[in-house]
C-alpha cells in the first residue's frame, strides 16, 4: 500500500519524517512525503480560533493541491492547526470518502495539557489517529475492542488506551479486501 502525505503549514520535518515511519512499521506500507502546502485563510473561524477540516479538504480538492488520480491511494493530510468538524468542538482526525483524511496533532500534544515535551509520545498518539483514519479510508467503521486503533477515542486518554494496531476482526477485514498489513 502506498499513502501520501501532505503536510500542512508549518510542521518540523522531525515529526514529519517520525510518523512517516512509524505509518510504514505499522501499516506494511510505503509512505510518500508530498510539498508542504499552506493552510487556507477560508477554512479558519477567527471566532472558534480553529480551522474548520471539511473546508481544508475543500481547498486540498479546489485547488488541485491533490490529485486523486488513484482513489485506492490514501492521501493523509497533518497539520498542527486545531481542527473542527460540524458540530463537534474538535476532532483528532476526518476521513473523506473522496481519497482524503486529515489529522491534527494540536490536541495530540502533551504541552496542550500543560504536560512537558513529549516527542514520541506525541507521535504515538499521531500514528495511531492516522492509522484510525486511513483504516475508515479502507471501509473500517468502529471497533468495539478497546484496544484496537479503530475504536473510537474522542478524548486523549482514549486514544492513550488503544494500541497503534488492527484488532484480529479489523485485520480479516481488511484481509477480505485484500488488504494484508502484515
Ligand atoms: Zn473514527
Ligand atoms: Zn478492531
């Protein structure tokens, strides 16, 4: 499987190049980097002070930014932006249907709780929303074991208590659709 990534506005290629590999350990899969592109001013509320993710996804569309030539290839979008969605005060990440998924990791970050610099904990917890959100991408919904990445964990320590891997149930699933992370 190969996903590209688009990295969006200012992010350290540090933790860009650490999630990368960590997606390729996790996912048996071969990650492409793409251009850094800037976020757009149309997808950010000045009153939430967030940007809103379907109108990032909008403008990575809109503008051609990606080209969904192979919808087969998951195209993951990281920023470091808090994002949100409808009506939800924030979300970790979104899946489009259409070939794009999104993560942000501002909420992911040990310092927005007032914690200390964590690297690899931050990219634990970025690796497992990616891994959450290209699983949506490859026809997972929700899974009740608590510890696969595909359940749902709406708050940080949710996301803390799932592993960064596929359930046995996910992982035939995917198998079925001739998906073999392994
Ligand atoms: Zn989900
Ligand atoms: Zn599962």
């Amino acid at each position: 499987m190969l996903i590209r990534i688009v990295p969006l506005g200012e992010i350290e290629d540090s933790l860009l190049t650490a999630i990368k590999e960590a997606l390729e350990e996790t996912l048996n899969a071969r990650c492409k980097l793409l251009e850094k592109t800037p976020l757009p001013d149309s997808a950010f509320n000045r009153w939430r002070r967030q940007f809103d993710a379907e109108k990032i996804l909008d403008f990575l569309y809109d503008t051609g930014k990606i080209k969904f030539i192979d919808k087969s290839i998951p195209t993951l979008a990281i920023t470091k932006e808090d994002i949100y969605y409808n009506g939800l005060n924030f979300v970790f990440g979104l899946e489009d249907p259409a070939g794009c998924c999104i993560i942000s990791i501002a909420r992911l970050d040990p310092r927005f709780y007032g914690e200390p610099k964590g690297f690899s904990v931050l990219i634990e917890r970025a690796v497992k929303e990616a891994v959450h959100e290209i699983g949506h991408f490859l026809g997972l919904d929700h899974c009740p074991d608590r510890f696969c990445v595909m359940s749902f964990s709406p708050s940080v320590d949710d996301v803390d208590r799932k592993s960064r891997d596929f359930c046995k149930n996910c992982k035939v699933k995917l198998a079925t659709k001739g998906i073999n992370i392994e």
